[in-house]
C-alpha cells in the first residue's frame, strides 16, 4: 500500500472512530457530579485494532469535541484532549509492545491488582475517617472495581496470554485517565478560582464516574474482543496483529464434525 493510500486510510479510520467516541460519550448514566459513558470503551478499541495513533487521536477528537459541542468549558475539553489521546495511544501501543515480545501476563496483572489494591485501601481508610468526599457512593464503586481486579488476578489462569496482556493494557490506560482526571480537575479549578480544599473536594466527587466508566470498558471490551477482532480483521489495514493471535481467537465456535460412517460392504465368499 502506498503512503498516500495508508495515511488516506488511517484519516477514514481516526474519523470512523471519532464518530463513535463521540456518539458513545452520549450515552452516559449521570454519578453525582459526573457520569458513566461508553467514549472510553471506544477511544481504548481504537487502540486496540488500529494502534495507538488512531487510538489517541480518535478519543481526543470524538470526546473532545463532545465537549465543546455541549458547551463546556475550556477547562474541562482540554483536560480531555490531553487524557484521552493518552488512554488510546497508551493501551494501543503497551498492547501491542507485550504480544509483540512475548511478555508473560500473569505477572504485570498481579503487580497492577496490587497497586490498585493499596489504592482501594487508602480510599476505605479515608472513608472511615470521614475524610471529606469520600463518599458511600465512591466506597461501593471502588470496591466493585476491586473486586473485578481482584477475579482477573485470581482467575487469570482461565485466560491466555493474550487477554492478560490485553486487561494490563487496559487497566494502565484507565488508570491513568482517572488519576489525570483527578489532579489535572483540582489544577483546573484552582485556576479558575476554587481554593486547593474545594478543588480536591471536587475531584473526589467526580471519581466515581471515573471508576463506573472503566469498569463498564473492562467489563465490556473484555469477553468481546477476540469476536470485534475476527470481524473486523480482514478489513482493518491496520491489522498488525494477526500473526500473535492464537489460531482459535480467528475462526468462530463450529460444532464438531460428525464422521460418516462408511456402508460397510459384505462379500459372501462361495466355498
């Protein structure tokens, strides 16, 4: 393929999924002060199949402009251009960097279950506390997410290297879009006028939405990636992945063949 025909290419598919991170930012749950939207699971698929660039650019462009269609302000759409180009450049190009090396999985995902475990634990000791905006409702998000975390790292053995790679992948991408989200929300607010108290107490407010949306991207993008990516293999130009693809994730589920029986053919033999 030429590069004009490649770059052509890519332009049509930053803009396919463009179009769905946008659409899919639409569909959203309200949480408090902020929402549960399906513009992550896209920006992350983007990266997924068609590498991190794509990735990156579509989620900035489709989540981005979503914010300024809906009127946001500058603050808020430019935290994220900057995060979720980081979501799908970051889970694109890691993905693609461990299959490509052949990294054992197991080890990456019980290190990142930790991590997020010490995470979970500071927010319980902070609602025990009654730190301010430590919620119930942030309380039962998280704990929801670590529970999932918690059944990768234990049921791991139960997937292939493959998705193990692919939850890693995922679950860096998400984390540091929430952990942006949270610091560069108090940097915002602090420079529209809120005092560090009330910019912090804002941040732990939204972080529910935050958490619920990752959860519904890893619950979702999970179980449905191997039949996304049979799909769409033979039309993806930008498919570099098929030669690491175990043989089964590329053809569907057929029941077995059922031999047929030969007639067996009798002779009588004269004596």
């Amino acid at each position: 393929m030429s590069k004009s025909r490649k770059a052509l290419m890519k332009l049509i598919y930053i803009a396919l999924f463009t179009a769905l991170c946008f659409v899919g930012t639409m569909i959203f749950i309200p949480i408090g002060t902020s929402k549960m939207h399906l513009g992550n699971l896209f920006c992350i698929l983007a990266g997924l199949l068609c590498g991190g660039w794509v990735g990156g650019i579509a989620g900035a462009l489709g989540m981005g402009l979503n914010d300024i269609v809906f009127g946001y302000p500058y603050t808020v759409y430019v935290r994220t251009f900057i995060l979720k180009f980081l979501m799908g450049f970051i889970s694109g190009t890691l993905f693609r960097a461990l299959i490509k090396h052949h990294v054992k999985g197991n080890l990456l995902l019980y290190i990142t279950s930790s991590l997020l475990s010490a995470l979970y634990i500071y927010i319980v000791v902070c609602y025990c506390n009654a730190v301010k905006g430590f919620t119930l409702t942030l309380l039962i998000v998280s704990s929801i997410l670590e529970g999932l975390l918690l059944f990768l790292s234990v049921f791991s053995f139960k997937l292939d290297n493959i998705l193990k790679c692919l939850s890693f992948s995922m679950l860096v991408s998400l984390s540091v879009n929430v952990i942006g989200e949270f610091y560069l929300r108090i940097l915002f607010n602090t420079i529209l006028g809120m005092t560090y108290e009330e910019a912090k107490l804002t941040s732990v407010a939204a972080l529910p939405g935050s958490f619920f949306t990752s959860l519904i991207t890893i619950v979702i993008l999970l179980p449905t990636f191997y039949p996304i990516y049979r799909a769409t293999r033979k039309i993806n130009v930008f498919n570099d992945l098929e030669e690491y693809m175990p043989q089964r994730s590329l053809e569907r589920s057929k029941p077995e063949d059922t031999k047929k029986k030969e007639p067996i053919h009798t002779s009588l033999k004269n004596e």
